[in-house]
C-alpha cells in the first residue's frame, strides 16, 4: 500500500484552526502602515516562490512577524513543508491566479497548489497594518467541491434554502435554512460540525456531508439550518484571543444562537429543535443542551467519548500502522504528536503567559477547558431524547466510542444506538479499512442514515 497523503489529512480534519495556524501577532506603533490586497498578493508571491519553489526555509521566514515565527522557525517550516510532501506528494504546480479576501485588519491570499495525490490551498495571512505574514494554513481545496453532486434522495422540488445570519455583534455568521414547503410548522434541526474550520456544508474534498442532511431531511419535511463555523469565518481573530478560547467560542455559542433562530421562525415547531452534532460536535452536543435547557433532542453522529487528544494520537498511529512498517519519518511525527498530548495532560492553569503556545492546533485554554469533560456522563444527567450513530469503518471516532456512550447511556429511557458496518466518518458506504485519501472520492451520506434521523425526528412528541 503507497503512504499516501495520510498523517496531513489528519492534521487537517483535527486541528481545531487548521494545519499550520500561528496566532497573529500585534502590531507594533512604530510599523504600523496599510498594505493593499495587490501588495498582500505580491507578498504572498515571493513567499511561495521562496518556499514552495526554492526550498528557502530561511528566507520564507523573514516576512513572518514575531509571533509567526516563534511557533513557525524555520526548523519547524522545514519540518512542517517535508511532512505535507511526504504525504500528499510532490508538488507539482500551481493551478491558478491567487486570490485575495479581506478578514478584518488581514489580507488573506490563497494559492491553489497540485501536489502528486492532491490539491491543496495554501492561504497566507497578511496583516495589513504591518505587512507581515501573521498566518499560514494549508487546507484541501476549494476546487475539489465542484466535483459534488445532488444525492438521489434530495428533491429540491420540495424544499427552499434562504440565507439567514446566525447570531449577532462581532461573530455573526453567514448560514443557509433549508425549509420544507408546505403549512408547518415543521420539526427542525441545528447541524454542528467536527473539528477545524469548517464551512456550512462540512465539505471535505469532493463531499458535502451536511448538505446532504439538509436536502436529504428536508425533502422530508424536516427544516434544517446549517452555518459557516466561527473558526472558518474569524480564524484570524480567535487565535489572537490569547488563553481566552475554548470550545463555547468555537461551537456552543453558535450552536445555540442558531437554534434561537430557529425558534423565531413561525414555520418552526418551537418544541421539536433538535441539535446534531457530527465529531466534535457530537461530543460537545450535552453541553450545548446543559446551556440551551429548550433543545429538544440532541443526535450525535461519530461524537467522540475519550479525551480529544487521546483520539487525535489514536487516529495517528492507526493511519500509519494502515501503511505497513512505519517510516522513520512517520515515527518521528508520532513521536511529535505524543510529546504534544504529554504536553497537553502537562498543562496547568498559567497567568504568566505561557498558555499561548498552540498544542495539537489548539492554545492552552481549549485543552484546559474540556479537562475532566465525560460527554457520555454529561448526556447522562440530561432528559432530552438521545439518537447515538456510528459508522464501524470509521478510524476517527472508533467503535470504543460508541461503547462508551452504550456503556453509560443504555439504561436511559429514550436513548437510541444504531452502528453501520459499511459506514465511515462521514457515514458514507466504502469496503476495506478507512482511511483519509477515501474522503476525497465523491459519495454522500447514505440514504438509510437520512431515513433513520427522519424517522426517528418525526416520533418526537
């Protein structure tokens, strides 16, 4: 079996900004001066003809302000650049033209680059006060998403999707509601993600998993609001937070002003707001139901039961026990991880300062904040109705997941569990081992699971 591009797929779906996240530095007085998006491109530019190109890790490093190159030296860039080669590929071009965003004060420019087995965008952070690089991500493409198709089961025909905003003040977000036609009011449903920035459908190469809800349940008869996650849409801003963010930043808050959404609409039965949480949403899924009493049930999709480091180190030493006998390189990264989640169990509260550096793509703070979390303990103080599924090919959140929520939940009245044996993580139908270069053939959730969550939504009282 190749090595194919495995231990950074798993950084990508697990860092909770993204693969390569620094936190933005703050501008000095005395260099403060405005760089338009063109010089923000240029910049970008000379950074990946630097880096990409001539392999000049010293020299990519000289634009990267203070704080980007405390947690990026060129050690780690190098470190950083041979781990995406080594599993995606070598690279091999540049597809398109940058482009450019503006995200509060940062340029945010993103250049499509084709590797041997995948695309991916590298987006470099530019803050225009100072002209430094203050980010730097690597994410899969946007390109790949053209590639998705409506699922058989979706008949937009009997739906309309209208753009709605998702909360209010600094971190309002852009989300869609899919609503059923017809009187109403209808059951409804809040989507919340998995780790890492996310966008509204959960999109992940060539699939839409939480657009296939949405159509899916919609079409029968069940409204849906799914939204851009905060860490997508303010990434740049939330790690400038400094010890400050936690898991109620990155998804309770949202998840709960969406489900506020919900209940101001008229076609909406107030009473029958269910919360679906996919990943580390399903994990989180009884705190957002502990801060938001009036959700009516809550279906966790692939929820994490153990601590999200242990799992992180779990999916890694599964991919790479998938490829046979490790590489040296691939023993070096686990080791890496390891010493991170030792790091992580390490952490004690700090007000000196020392919570800024980021572990497992996430500061201090978040680790410390979910400490001592037992989602399956905490769902079970709760009286809600409980959907619990798992797909058993999946190699993120494994079956020893789902036990753990069977083990402390099985004697609650109204808690369901179901398994699919052909399902991964994004419970789409696949044969063999799971594994991350399979996210990146086109599928869509399986039609029975939509079938099981519309059944089971339409018997809630």
């Amino acid at each position: 079996m190749k090595r194919q591009g495995r231990l950074i797929a798993l950084v990508l779906l697990s860092a909770v900004f993204n693969a390569c996240a620094a936190p933005v530095a703050t501008p000095a007085a005395t260099s403060v001066r405005t760089v338009s998006p063109p010089e923000a491109i240029a910049l970008a530019d000379e950074f990946y003809s630097t880096l990409v190109v001539e392999r000049d890790f010293a020299g990519a490093t000289e634009n990267f302000d203070s704080v980007m190159l405390s947690a990026l030296p060129e050690a780690k860039l190098e470190e950083t650049w041979a781990t995406i080669v080594a599993q995606v590929g070598a690279y091999q071009e540049r597809l398109a033209d940058p482009t450019v965003e503006r995200v509060d004060r940062y340029e945010r420019v993103t250049i499509a680059l084709k590797f041997e087995r995948a695309v991916l965008d590298m987006q470099v952070v530019v803050d225009s006060t100072t002209g430094l690089i203050s980010g730097l991500f690597f994410v899969p493409s946007r390109q790949a998403s053209l590639l998705y198709t409506t699922p058989g089961y979706a008949d937009p025909d009997t739906f309309e999707e209208q753009d709605v905003t998702v909360g209010s003040g600094e971190w309002t977000l852009p989300g869609t509601l899919t609503m059923p036609k017809g009187e109403g009011p209808f059951p409804a449903v809040v989507l919340v993600h998995g780790s890492g920035p996310n966008d509204r459908d959960e999109t992940l190469g060539p699939n839409k998993p939480f657009k296939d809800l949405a159509w899916g349940l919609a079409s029968q008869g069940i409204a849906v609001l799914r939204y851009e996650k905060r860490t997508k849409v303010y990434a740049d801003r939330l790690v400038s937070l400094d010890g400050e963010f936690t898991v109620r930043e990155e998804t309770i808050d949202d998840a709960l002003a969406a489900a506020s959404l919900l209940r101001e609409r008229q076609e909406i039965d107030p009473g029958r707001i269910v919360v679906l949480g996919h990943s580390l949403g399903g994990m989180l899924a009884p705190r957002i139901a502990q801060a938001g009493p009036d959700v009516a049930g809550l279906i966790v999709m692939a929820g994490p039961a153990r601590p999200l480091e242990d799992l992180i180190l779990e999916q890694a030493r599964t991919i790479v026990s998938q490829s046979g006998k490790p590489s040296l390189q691939e023993q070096q990264q686990i080791q890496a991880i390891e010493q991170q989640v030792q790091a992580i169990k390490a952490l004690q509260p700090s007000g000196d300062g020392s919570g800024k550096e980021m572990l497992l793509g996430a500061p201090a703070s978040y680790w410390l904040d979910l400490r001592g979390y037992d989602p399956a303990e905490a769902a079970g103080v709760l009286t809600q109705p409980m959907l619990i599924l798992q797909g058993e090919r999946d190699y993120q959140v494994s079956m020893a997941d789902f036990r753990r929520w069977q083990d402390v939940l099985s004697s609650r009245p109204r808690v369901q569990f179901k398994t699919y044996p052909e399902l991964n993580h994004l419970f789409i139908a696949g044969s063999g081992l799971s594994a991350p270069e399979e996210y990146q053939t086109p599928g869509h959730v399986a039609a029975y699971v939509i079938d099981d969550l519309a059944s089971w939504i339409a018997q809630l009282p």
